[in-house]
C-alpha cells in the first residue's frame, strides 16, 4: 500500500510497514481519507531526508507542506485537527483529556509489552502473558458500547486495533470468554480505512 486516493493534498508518511505505531497513523489517514505518499523504512535503510525532518531518525514522521511531525499520538491528534471530519476524539475538553489518559495507558501498558515480544527480548514470555492479562482486563468494556466506552469510532480504537490484529504473530491467542473483544476486534477488521490501511507485510501476519 504505497498511497490513498484522494482528492485532497498530497502528505508524506515516512513508515515501517510493520510498525503498529506507523499503522496506527495509517489507519488515521484511510479514515479521513487523506491522500498521502509511503516511504517505508527499515533499519538498513533509513533515507536521509528523514534524519534531516526528525532528529531521531524515527517512524514514523509526517511531513505536510513545510511541516514535519515525529511520534504516533502527535501526529494523530494533528491529523484530526487538521482533517476535522470525521471527528476522531470528543470535543468537549473533558473527555478530550480522558481519551488522551487512555491513548497513553495503551502506549505505555499495552505497546511497551508487544514492542517486548516483537523484539524477542529476555521477558518476551512475561510480556506476552502481561499482554493477554492486560486485553482480557477490558472485555467487559465491549459488552455495552461498539467501539471502546463509546458508539462512535474514535482514536483510541485506532490505537488498540494494530495491537489485536498483530495479536497471532505475538503468540496470543483470546479464549471463548473473550468473546465481545473478538467480535469488536472483526468490527474494526471489517472497517475500509482499515482494509485500505493494511500493508502486504501486515496483510500476511493474519494469511
């Protein structure tokens, strides 16, 4: 997936096509429906121009006109300011920062453990577990609302939907009790922007 049709103005999106966080932001960009060119990057090959646009030389890293943007959340948020429709987190500043509570719990509980099992580290098996533990956890939520705490699809299910689908590659699998979690998880599957959103290597982690 090298680009999104659209008619708006064309982004860069320097990404892994791996990288839940880079897909994070690509789920964003299918459900705004921005057109956008795909560098993808990989450890052997980093282009220059994005260590001269992020000083970490990292992914993924947004560039718009004379704008260039590093990290997920970052982007994201600008995303849905810049391309307001359709909203992606609440407008009222309450629930704004609940979200925002909730985006950084995911990165730090949920993401901090699959970069863990991804990388194979010493505690990948501990990790794993922790990961299973910590989605079971919130089963109960998907009980009552489509997406998660709300009836609207927002940035925090485009955060939680690449953990769930990379879930057979980290060796997790969900059991019967995790049913309303597996049902919400085929409702974000099934969505276009996610469909379009998919790269050929993420497409194959589910073959």
């Amino acid at each position: 997936m090298a680009q999104v049709t659209n008619r708006r103005l064309a982004m860069t999106l320097f990404s892994s096509d791996t990288c839940p966080r880079c897909h994070t932001v690509r789920i964003v960009l299918a459900e705004k429906g921005i057109n956008f060119d795909m560098q993808v990057v990989t450890d052997d090959n980093k282009p220059e121009d994005l260590l001269d646009l992020s000083p970490y030389g990292e992914v993924p890293t947004l560039v718009d006109r004379d704008l260039a943007l590093y990290h997920h959340q970052v982007i994201v948020e600008y995303l849905d300011e810049r391309f307001p429709h359709p909203p992606l987190m609440p407008v009222d500043p309450v629930s704004r920062g609940r979200n925002r509570l909730m985006l950084y719990r995911i990165e730090r509980d949920w993401y901090t453990l699959a970069d863990k099992i991804a990388n194979n580290s010493a505690d990948a098996d501990s990790a794993r577990n922790d990961l299973r533990d910590g989605l079971l956890s919130v089963v109960p939520i998907f009980d009552s609302k489509p997406f998660f705490l709300s009836d609207e699809f927002s940035l925090i299910d485009c955060a939680i939907a690449p953990i769930l689908w990379r879930l057979p590659v980290y060796g997790i699998q969900l059991p019967g009790a995790a049913k309303p979690l597996i049902n919400y998880a085929d409702r974000i599957f099934d969505r276009a922007s996610f469909r379009e959103s998919l790269t050929e290597a993420e497409k194959e982690m589910r073959v």
